[in-house]
C-alpha cells in the first residue's frame, strides 16, 4: 500500500466521521426544539440550497429549499411533536468523492402535539449528502416508517393508524 493510497483510506473514514457528527447535529437540533427559530435556522444551514426533505407521508410531506425547510422544521414537526429524542443507529456511510449517502435506523419516543399522548416511532432515514466550501451538507433526507405507536400499546398492537390510513 502505498502512502497516496493510505491518505486515501484516512480521508474516507474521516469524511464518514464528519457524516456521523452532521447527523448528531441534526437530531440535536431537532429535538431542542424547532419552534425556537434560532434552533430552526441553524438547522437548515446544515442543508444544501436545494435540498429536499420527504417524510414519508404522503404527497404533503414533501419539502425543498430554505423555504420548504424553514416550514417542514419550522412548523410542521412542532405541529406534529411537542417532545422527541431521536436515537439513530447503524450507520451505513458510502462516500464517492464530495458526495456520500447514508442510511440509518432511527427509534424516537415523541408525544404527539395535538393529543398528548406518548407514542413510538421508528424507521429508516435514507440521506444523500454533499461537500460544499469543506464542509458535509444535508441534500436530501427520505424517511421511510415502520411504526408510529402510541406508546400504551405498542408496534406489535398497533402500527399506526396514519400509517394504516396511508397504506403503509
């Protein structure tokens, strides 16, 4: 192996590194609170000027650029959680250059906005990422769900009913 081949290999796993630190940010942010508007905004700075979001629910869930994303983060996920902690786990990273895409599980216990009520979600984030000016950006971010369960019952006793409703 030669020394270009070794800083090679050093350079992925560093960028992968920084794709981990990218989503640590986000689901920090996410969960202190989107309807504070300086946790909002620093948020979507971590996303590409073109960047989409679709949270898997249908055609009204999908968001791109800074517009869409200051109302997806800025009032649809507050209109739907008052309270989340996102767990994400099992990374899949591939890096090619200045993009990369991941994959990983996500488990959140929320409380749902409108009701109160404790539930479960749990899914599978599909990310494609870009380096802009140095630094890994969010460009786009597919959410696909397993479950949405009130937190009494659970998955095995109950999926979701938006999901049901969905098809899903």
């Amino acid at each position: 192996m030669t020394l270009e081949d070794l800083e090679a290999r050093i350079k992925v796993l560093e960028d992968i590194e920084e794709i981990k630190k990218l989503k640590a940010t986000y689901c920090y942010l996410c969960d202190a609170g989107l309807d504070d508007p300086k946790n909002r905004d620093e948020l979507i700075s971590h996303f590409t000027k073109g960047a989409k979001v679709d949270f898997g629910l249908g055609e009204g869930s999908h968001f791109e650029g800074p517009e869409g994303l200051k109302v997806f983060f800025g009032e649809v996920v507050p209109g739907a959680v008052s309270f989340c902690i996102h767990m994400v786990h099992n990374p899949i990273i591939e890096v090619d250059g200045d993009r990369a895409t991941g994959r990983w599980y996500y488990e959140a216990p929320t409380t749902d906005t409108s009701t109160g009520v404790a539930q479960w979600m749990m899914g599978t984030y599909f990310e494609e990422y870009v380096r802009e000016d140095g630094r890994w950006k969010f460009d786009s971010i597919k959410t696909k769900w397993n479950y949405i369960s009130p937190y009494n019952e659970g998955w095995a006793k109950n999926r979701g009913a938006l999901l049901e409703a969905l098809g899903q």
